[in-house]
C-alpha cells in the first residue's frame, strides 16, 4: 500500500507535505495519521475522481495483468499505481518523465495511526 502521513479531522484529511485536503469515505480519530491507499485502487488518467493529486512519472515495470507505475509527488514520495492491461501494455504505458494526474475514490482511503 502506499503510505502518507496526514493529519486527520473526520473525513477530511489535510496532507501537509503536498499541501492538498482529501475526502475518506470512513471518519478517523482527530489528530496525525497515516493515510493508506492501495496501489490498485489508484488511477492514472481518465474521468478524475475525487481525491486527486499531481506528479511525475519515474519508471514502469510489467507485472503480469497490470504495468506498475511509479510516480513522484512534489513533496518527493513516490506513489505505486497499478494499470490494468486490459488495453494491451502499449496503451497503459506512460514514459518517465510525464506529469500525471492520479486520482482515487474516498472508499479506497484506509486511515490508521501514526
């Protein structure tokens, strides 16, 4: 899963780092976090969902159904996103060194303390 520390205020979560507020679909405990969303649950391109962030695209690696993309954020962590192949691996591939979107549903956020 990828992991990013956060402070949370119900089911608004600030992540400081990246200077950006998010929406879980789950309340948690008022105070530091860490929040927790998995790779496959994470989207790059497409119609935008609600939570989303920006970052550069570092590497990509074939892994069976889905190319695992590496994405660099602002603050300098690195998202793990999975795409699905159902494309072929030519239409899910995305060169380093492109900006991307990356985006998330509030039901895919896990909370869990620091």
């Amino acid at each position: 899963a990828n992991i990013l520390p956060c402070m949370i205020d119900g089911t608004s979560v600030a992540l400081p780092n990246l200077g950006i507020t998010i929406r879980t679909a789950r309340s948690g405990p008022t105070g530091p976090g860490l929040l927790a969303v998995r790779s496959e649950r994470l989207r790059i391109g497409g119609d935008p969902l609600p939570n989303q962030v920006d970052g550069t695209v570092t590497d990509s690696a074939y892994a069976g159904d889905a190319l695992a993309v590496s994405v660099r954020l602002a603050d300098g962590t690195v998202l793990r996103v999975k795409r699905a192949l159902s494309d072929g691996l030519t239409a899910a591939t995305i060169e380093p060194g492109t900006t991307v979107r990356v985006s998330w549903q509030p039901e895919a956020c896990m909370l869990l303390p620091p």
